[in-house]
C-alpha cells in the first residue's frame, strides 16, 4: 500500500476543512427577474436553511399552486450537516492515513455526495414545479415550473438562475484538491517508487 | 362749401396704407421666447434614469409639499401636510385624523408656503423638510426617509404664520414669524382700532430633537404690532443671529394696500438667538398661557397623537436688551436672505426701485458703536447707513426673493418686471437677467439657502401662466422654469406646469435623500392595538355597539372577507393590516357608502377606517390599489342586520356553506 507525501497530506486537510466554510455561506444560489422585479429576488440555500426573498417568491407562486416554501418541506435539512461532518472527517482520516488509495476513496465519497446532493435538488425541484394546487388562480395548460437545475430557464414572466453559491464553489474546490492530490501523486511524486 | 380733389385723397391713401402695414410689422411681439441650442437635452431624463435633484415645491393652497425631480420636471408625489388627502385616507383615517388637530379642532385644510431642508453646519443633510401653514399658525416636520409628515406643532399667539419655517445652521431652531399681529394674553376681545395699543407680534423659536428632530417651542419673542413677511438665519459668522423681514410698521389695520406703504422704509429685524438663550437659561423667560396642540405620528404603532399644551416662555425684547435690533429697509421689505458667507443679508423691498445689502459686520460695528437712529416700540434701530454695505441700483421692478450661487452671485426674482436678475453680491453690479413666464414669486438655487450651494439651475416659480400652455378654462396651472446658470448667462431650458401655487422650493441632490428611502414597513415592529400580524390573527370583536375588525391584506385576498352580526347603528371599525413584505405593494381599501374615504396601507403596515352604515342590507369592500394580476378578485361582504336581530358575530375566508334554509340543502 503507497503512502502519500506531506504536501499531499496538507492539501488533503485543506481540502477537508474549507467544508466548514459552508457553514457560513450559503451553498446554493436562485435567482429571479420579473418585469415587476427589475432589482431581481434571492433564494439562498444552506446546509440546513433557505434565506432570501423565500416569502415574496412563495406569495407569488401561489397564484400558479406552487407550494410555500419553507425549511420543513426539506427533510435533508435534518441531517446534511452529519454528512458535511462526516466528509470532513473523513476527509482528515485519509491525511492521517496517507494511503493512496484512501485518497481515491475521498474523491469518490465527495463526488457521491455531490451528485446525490444535485439529484436530490433535482426531485425536489421537479415535485415543487409539478405538484401543483388544482384549485390555483392561474393553471398554463401544459406548463409545469420546474426550476432550473444550472443555469437560466424563463418560466412565465420570471427568469430564473439556479447555479452554486460560494459555498457550492468551496465544495468544489475541495473536491479538486483532493483530484490534484490524486494527479501530483500519478505523475509528479512518482519518481521515488520506481 | 369745396369739395376735396379725389387725387388728395388717393395720395394720403398711398401713404397710410403701406404706413399703416409696416406699423403692424413694427409692433413689438409677444414674449413667448423659445428655450434654445442644447436645452431640450440639458433637460431631457431618459426613461429610467434619474434625476439628479429632488425639488421639493410648497404646493401654496394646496396645503401640501410636492416633490418634483430636476431638471425633468417631473412630478413624483404630493406629500399629504395640512390638507387632508383622500387617495391616501390621510386626515381621514383613524390612525392620522390627530395630525390635523388645532386648537380649533380639526381643520382640514390649510396654506403651505415655505419648505425648509435641514441642515447640519449650514449644509443639507437630507434628514427632514419642514413646512408651514400659512393660515391656523403651524409648522410640520416631513421625515424624508418615508416622505410623510412626522410631526406638526401649533403656534399660539400668531395669527398667519408666513415667516417661517426658516432654520439655523445645524436644524437648532425652526422659527416662526407672525404675519398678522394680533390681541394675546388675557385682553383679546379688544376694538381694532386699537391695534396700536393691544396688538403684539411674536417670534417663534421652535428646537429640534438632534436625533429624533421632535418639535418644542423653546420661547417666542414678544414684538410691536406689525407684520412678519419673510426670515433667514446667520450662518459662518453670523450664526447666532437670525434675520425678519417686516412690513406694516405704519401699525394699518385697515387698507393696507394704502396704509402700511406710506413710510419710505420699514425693517429687518435682527435677533441674536444667542443671548435670547442666555436670557432663559437664566430665568428671564415669562411663562404665558396659551393654547395650542402638538402632534406626532408613531412608525411603530402607525398612530398619530394629539397633545394639547397650556403655555407657552415668552422672552420681553424691550426689557431685555442687546437681543433684538431693528435695521430700517426700503419699502414693505419682503425677502430677507443671507448669502453663503453669511456676511451679506439681502433686503428685498417689494415696491422699491433698488436692492438694498446689508452687511453684518457693519451691524456688529454699529450696535457697538450705538449708531442708532431711535427706537421703535422700545427697540432700537440701527442708521441705515450704518449697517448697509450698498445698494444695487436699478435692478428691475418689485424685488422679492433672492437666492445664491457658490460663485459669489446672487439671482433675485421680480415680480412686476418678471424677470430674474443675475448680480455679484460684493460687487453689487447687475450681471444678466432673463423673463419668467410670468410673474414669478419666489426662485431656487439647489443649495441656494446654504453655506454650500450646489448651484447649476436656477428655478422660477410663477403665478401667471395665461398662454403658456393648453388653456383650461378660467382656472389655470401654476408653473416653473428651470435655467442653466452654469455658464455666464442664464439660459431657459425648461417650463413645467405644478401643483397648487408654488410659493418657496428647495432643491437637494439625489444622492443625500435617496439611499435612505424606507420600502417597506417591518410587521415585527408593527406595534398597533387592533394589528393582525398573519391571517390566523384576524379577528371581529364587539365592544357594544363598536364593532372591530381586525382584518389583514396580501395578494389577492381580505382576510376575513365574509363578515356578519354588524347590526343598524353600530360603528364598524375596519382596521387593515397589509401583510406585504415587499416593495411597491401597497393595498387599499374602501366600503360602499363611507362617508370618509379609502385607505391606502403600506407593506407591513394597519389603517383603520370607520364606518357606519344607515340601512341594513350587505355591502361590498374590496381593494383599490392594482396590487397584482388578481386584485380585481380581492373583495369582500359585510352584513348589515337590524338592531334587534339575533345574527352572531360570524367571519371567514374560503370558506362556503350550503346556504341556510335553502331548499333540498340536506
């Protein structure tokens, strides 16, 4: 089993714990523009909250049956933080380890993690722009008001923006720490075993 | 008798015909001149953008202060002061019926002359503008980060309060100068023919709150009978004095047209605001009663309070001295301006044919050196010689108003010759002058009245508008002219038809008013008594035959909108709470029949309405505000039932029942 060198160890504890950050910026980012909203409205999504404009924008999508948003409706919300601790731990347990395939290990659980985190938005995104109130003011047949994944989507009148905020960034940029841990170790402290 | 050869008359035909056309061409042609080169887009505010200064215009007998943008024009609002305003339920609504009350009760209209911006060191800090009525003596105090009336304060022993509410360099003092001399103290119901015996005039100096600017009569200074017409404070070196025009000092109650303009010069009287403090710091102050009321509005509770007050300090010039002086003016003086430098106070005589500066270094000297030329009602007044520091001659006809430029210019308005004159203040000489459209009154420099003008326009505001726009029958708009004066000669770039008579404006910029805009109101602070702070708090509530509606307002629903047990001869109290928390969402609501009018309630904020029905039956309310694509959908029913029925208080929203009694309803 291969061990790591010590810049590899250090940038795999930097990588771990700049999760903390997450702590304290949101992860997540949605953003709207209306006619009406030239200033534009916010939604931001934490680890276990969602700030912003979250009333005004539920006030508005109740005319079309959208549901309230508000921090119940996300039952990940419950347990998200166990995994960022878990992955930060994780993460620190692989430094002390230095095995190289523990490094591996790390960029698999944190690309999961990642992937499973976006699907989740994904599911929740579709139920909330699907599952819409019968009874709602105004029914577009046809329409459904999923918001967008990444990127930009013009749903009626607003245009919407889904894209990570700094914490979403930071989650990257972790994760390709833990890659170039990965390819300084392939190609560049190689020499010494051969 | 011979007749006339006909070659005669056909030759003095020859001659006065074309005589006759050219004369026609020789006839001077009106004065519409048009604004030239570039004005149109000096003027021009492309859509979406902003205008650079806010121009905050006394709307005169509307009673009101509108709020114009330079130099578009462009009117934005009309701040509800001392006329109550139906479109926004202001004097009519329970929570703001208290900011009109007088201690003649409720008075729902009144005559708004001067706005006044607050400074901080003689400059604006765009915290508050301060209005005046004209006609039941008050002052109000306009909080900018909301653009309403925060505060109004009556002024006893005052009967038109025009000379006011003029401020001291840093918003210290609001004063308030009597136009009317009128009986006060015990001895009231006098002749009036005794004018000259009974009949005082006072002084008003109003301190303001440094932080929360609340409104206080600190002390009036008592003053022979004649009129007060215009006043400005020292500034730099003459802060600490505060500078009245006044006229009348003939002592005329009757034809004063005649009677008070015979004297060839009345005065300016200075009052060294300084030593009045002394004087009631230690003691010198005599309490007097008086009547008047103090009303202010709560952000919190979104109530107005009315407190009536019993006296009133009063200080006695002609007991103590060195306090007020009298400076002799040509002609009925009307505006009294001081320059930026605060050294120069301009006199403007409305009748008189010159400009006559004073200087307040020349005062100083003179009241030093006692250079009096006798006394007036016991106060004593300066040679005019003394205290002059010239005249600027021949500047044009009827003198009124004169605002400054950081330049070292001055701008005076003329009414008779309607026109604005450019002159040096130093040098006195006569610079440029331009027409107005016509007659103009007062004029504005942004920043004109301050240590600091922001100068680049100067604005007429005119009391003839005849030809100048699409006539509308006998009854036509006032209006304004903006000019460039950022070059050597004024230029005419602009002409804007206003709201009510314009008497004095003030011009801010931007940039010093605008950030702090409140946007809406938060319904955590929200803190009145009949508040719904979420639809599952709304309630009706009988309290004998009161009925108290608590109801709340979002897009697109009252909450409760189905309401009954009201019963004929109940008072019905609607108190409305929006709960919006976003910007520009403004709910209204109004009820069939009221005899008030609606209610416009801001995000985050309770109105109450009250109503009381005549007949029995069920009327609708709804909405008037376009709030949102279902605002037309926003409406309710209340019922009316007789007063001997036995119909339970009942209320709800969404919710449908079969109909009681209704056949096959089981």
């Amino acid at each position: 089993m291969t061990s790591i060198k010590p810049t590899s160890r250090v940038i795999i504890v930097v990588a771990s714990l700049i999760l903390i950050v997450g702590f304290f910026v949101p992860l997540w980012q949605i953003l709207m523009w209306a006619p009406q909203y030239p200033e534009g409205l916010e939604m931001d999504v934490w680890y276990n909250d969602i700030t912003g404009d979250v009333k005004i924008i539920s006030a508005l999508n109740h005319y079309i049956g959208m549901k309230h948003i508000e921090v119940g409706m996300f039952p990940e919300f419950q347990y998200i933080v166990y995994i960022i601790w878990f992955l930060i731990g994780f993460g620190l347990l692989v430094a002390i380890s230095g095995k190289r395939f523990m490094v591996w290990l790390n960029a698999g659980v944190l690309l999961v993690t990642g992937a499973a985190a976006l699907i989740d938005f994904y599911l929740w995104g579709y139920e909330y722009g699907h599952n819409l109130d019968p009874t709602a003011a105004i029914i577009v047949p046809g329409m459904s008001y999923q918001p967008p994944l990444i990127g930009t989507k013009v749903l009626l009148n607003f245009t919407a923006f889904s894209g990570p905020d700094l914490g979403g960034w930071v989650f990257v940029v972790s994760f390709c720490l833990v890659i170039l841990v990965i390819i300084l170790e392939r190609f560049f402290f190689n020499s010494k075993k051969a | 008798m011979k007749r006339k050869p006909i070659y005669r008359s056909l030759f003095l035909f020859g001659i006065l015909a074309p005589a006759s056309i050219l004369f026609q061409f020789c006839k001077p042609k009106g004065p519409a001149e048009v604004a030239t080169g570039n004005a149109a887009s000096q003027a021009y505010v492309a859509p979406g953008k902003y205008d650079e200064f806010y121009n905050f215009v006394s709307g005169g007998f509307n009673g009101q202060m509108n709020v114009y943008g330079l130099p578009s024009g462009r009117l934005f609002r009309i701040i509800p002061v001392f006329s109550e305003d139906p479109t926004s339920g202001y004097g009519f609504s329970e929570e703001t019926k208290p900011m009109l009350n007088t201690s003649h009760g409720y008075v729902p209209w009144d005559d708004l002359h001067h706005p006044a911006l607050s400074t901080t060191n003689g400059e604006h800090d765009g915290r508050w503008v301060f209005g005046n009525a004209n006609n039941t003596p008050r002052v109000a105090r306009i909080d900018l980060k909301t653009f309403r009336t925060a505060e109004i304060i009556e002024l006893p022993n005052s009967g038109g309060n025009h000379s006011s509410p003029f401020i001291t360099e840093n918003t210290e003092y609001v004063v308030a100068g009597t136009r009317f001399s009128v009986p006060m103290g015990d001895k009231t119901d006098v002749p009036i023919s005794t004018y000259k015996e009974n009949f005082k005039g006072t002084i008003s100096f109003i301190s303001v709150g440094k932080e929360d600017g609340k409104m206080k009569i600190a002390f009036q200074i008592k003053t022979p009978g004649v009129n007060f017409d215009l006043a400005r404070a020292g500034k730099g070196p003459s802060h600490g004095w505060f500078f009245f025009s006044c006229y009348n000092t003939e002592q005329a109650y009757t034809l004063l047209e005649v009677n008070s303009t015979q004297k060839d010069k009345d005065f300016i009287m200075a009052v060294n605001w300084k030593k009045a403090e002394e004087y009631l710091a230690a003691g010198k102050g005599e309490k007097a009663k008086a009547k008047y009321v103090h009303n202010w509005y709560d952000e919190k509770t979104h109530t107005a309070t009315s407190e009536m007050l019993n006296e009133v300090m009063q200080l006695d010039p002609t007991v103590l001295k060195d306090m007020v002086y009298f400076i002799p003016c040509p002609k009925s003086p009307h505006g009294c301006d001081t320059d930026p430098t605060g050294e120069y106070i301009v006199g403007s005589g409305k009748l008189a044919a010159l400009i006559p500066v004073f200087s307040f270094t020349k005062i100083q000297q003179a009241i030093a050196n006692k250079e009096f030329e006798g006394d007036f009602g016991g106060i004593p007044v300066v040679k005019y010689e003394a205290a002059l520091h010239g005249e600027v001659k021949k500047p044009g006809l009827g003198p009124l108003h004169t605002e400054f430029d950081a330049n070292g210019n001055a701008y005076t308005s003329f009414f008779v010759s309607s026109e604005i004159v450019k002159w040096n203040v130093k040098s006195l000489e006569v610079l440029d002058r331009v027409p107005t459209y016509y007659s103009i009154g007062h004029l504005c420099v942004p920043g004109g009245p301050t240590r600091k003008p922001h100068g680049k326009y100067v604005i007429a505001y005119n009391k003839i508008t005849k030809d100048r726009y699409l006539s509308t029958g006998p009854e036509l708009t006032q209006s304004a002219q903006l000019y460039d004066i950022s070059g050597d000669k004024m230029k005419l770039i602009l002409d804007f038809p206003t709201t009510g008579e314009p008497h004095y404006a003030e011009a801010i910029p931007a940039s010093l008013v605008m950030p702090n805009s409140v946007k809406i109101f938060k319904i955590e602070d929200n803190n009145h008594p009949y508040v719904a702070k979420g639809e599952g708090k709304t309630n009706v509530e009988r309290k004998g035959n009161q009925v108290h509606i608590s109801m709340t307002a979002i897009r697109s629903h009252l909450t409760p909108d189905n309401i009954e047990g009201v019963k004929l001869g109940d008072e019905v109290y609607f108190h409305v709470t929006n709960l919006e928390q976003d910007w520009d969402v403004p709910h209204g609501f109004a009820i069939k029949g009221a005899n008030n009018a609606e209610l416009l309630i801001m995000p985050g904020e309770t109105q109450t309405l009250k109503w009381k029905p005549l007949t029995t039956g069920v009327f609708p309310f709804y909405c008037t505000d376009f709030c949102s694509a279902l605002h037309q959908e926003m409406q309710g029913y209340i019922r009316v039932s007789p007063a001997n029925s036995n119909v339970p208080i009942k209320f709800s929203t969404g919710r449908t029942e079969a109909p009681a009694g209704a056949a096959g309803s089981k």
